[in-house]
C-alpha cells in the first residue's frame, strides 16, 4: 500500500468516526475539494466545514466499500454512503433540512490526489438524486 491509500484511508476512518481534527490533519491547508452539491470548495478550512455538514446529518454515517485503487499519488474508492439522517441538513443555500429519521444508501466515489503526505485535491461524486429521492424530498 502506497501513501495516496494510507492517506485515504485514514481521512475515510476519521471522517466515520466524525473525528475533524484528524480529518483536518489528512488535508492540505490549499487543499481543493469538488463537490456534487457545492461546487468547487477551497482550502481546508472549506473541505473540512464542507465534510461536517455530513458529519451533522448522519452522525453514525458510514462507509461501505466496493472497491478501492492506487496509482502513484491518486487513491480512488467506490462504495456507498450510509447512514440515517437524524440531524439537520444544511444545504449549500444556508438552509436547513429537519431529520427524516429515513436511512440511506447512495453510491459514491471519490479521487483524492495525495502529495506530501496530505491530499490537495478532492472530487466527491454521488448519486445526488438518489440521496434525495431515499430521504424523501423528491416531490
């Protein structure tokens, strides 16, 4: 196992564990995050506020892993998100989403780019309309 796997895996463990200081650890300070619901998200800082709003809403959000790859300094994992939405749902709009109490499932993957021991760039990718359709919101 190389260090972009390490790396990744240790910011995947943090993040289950909602521990944000070691998932503040894994980034770097000018770390570059894209999101499926917020866009393009600059510095740690804005990762890290970013990955909490999760954190918030499903407290005992998860990870479930499908496969995971390595290449030089890139880590690439699949899976699904899981959790149940017990806590309030911030939206990119500032807006709130009450808990559903529902449970989710949603496939995801994500690419994270790892130099110096830290990952500087991020790309989160899910199934937003998935996500949303499972917590009921979709009309």
């Amino acid at each position: 196992m190389g260090i972009a796997r390490e790396v990744a895996d240790r910011a995947t463990a943090a993040l289950e564990a909602n521990d944000l200081e070691a998932v503040r650890a894994c980034y770097a300070e000018d770390a570059v995050a894209v999101t499926p619901d917020s866009g393009e998200l600059r510095g740690r800082d804005a990762v890290v506020r970013w990955l909490s709003v999760w954190g918030e809403a499903f407290p005992d959000g998860g990870y479930e892993s499908s496969a995971q790859y390595e290449d030089g300094n890139v880590a690439i994992d699949e899976g699904y998100l899981t959790g149940v939405h017990t806590g309030p749902l911030r939206t990119p709009s500032g807006d709130s989403i009450p808990p559903t109490g529902r449970s989710v499932r949603v496939r995801s993957c994500d690419i994270a780019v790892v130099e110096g021991g830290v990952i500087t760039r991020h790309h989160f990718y899910f199934d937003s309309e998935d996500f949303t359709r499972q917590l009921g919101l979709d009309g």
